[in-house]
C-alpha cells in the first residue's frame, strides 16, 4: 500500500477594519516511494548542505527554531544566491519541491533548523 503525504496551510490576515483575507489548502498526494526524515541541523554561518538521507523529497518542511536569528535557504550554494526563502526567528514553511539539494546559512551565530521531508 502506498504512503500519503497530507499537508495545509492557511494565510489569514485582518486589521481593524472589517476587511480580512482568508486563504487556505490541503495538499494530499501519494507517495511513489517511502522514505521519510525528520533531522534538526545546526546551520553555521557559511552554506551548507541540508541532510534529507535517502529521501528524494517531493515536500520539504523548514523551521527556524532560533529565537533570534535568521536563516537563509537556496537551491545554489554560493552564500545561497538566490535566496528563495528567509527564515525569521521562529517562522516555518511548506515546500513543494523537485530539487533533492538545499542550502541553508545563519545570520550573525548558529542556528538549528528543522527539516523534514518525504519521497515524492
């Protein structure tokens, strides 16, 4: 039988008058293999690669689990130009993707980072 990936996300924002944006999916997609990691990395202030093991991701999840720093993420190691996302302290996000390789660099001192991913 095979794995299923489900993930969501919503955007929400308001302010005080009554006009709010509202926007969400779920994404359920079927796995055509089964391999699967969870890894918190100590991200440096030089790029380096993101270790995802044997998976072959199809979706990556990322977060900053830093209270003060940021981290930058790209698909080019060359000090991650171009940088396709910046991590505040604190912040995550969902990542459709084909590209196996991910580079990460700190801000200012170390960070760790949370990477899961799963076969596509």
């Amino acid at each position: 039988m095979a794995n299923t990936f489900v993930g969501s996300a919503e955007f929400r924002w308001s302010n005080a008058v009554p006009v709010v944006v509202q926007h969400s999916t779920v994404i359920n997609s079927t796995q055509t293999g089964n391999q699967s990691i969870q890894n918190i990395q100590t991200i440096g202030t030089s790029a380096e690669v993101l270790v995802v093991g044997d998976v072959v991701p199809g979706y990556l999840y990322f977060k900053n689990l830093d209270a003060t720093n940021y981290i930058d993420l790209g698909i080019e190691n060359t000090a991650i130009t171009p940088i396709v996302f910046r991590l505040k302290a604190g912040e995550g996000v969902l990542v459709p993707t084909t590209n196996g390789t991910w580079y990460a660099k700190a801000n200012t001192a170390a960070c760790d980072l949370l990477v899961a991913a799963c076969d596509a």
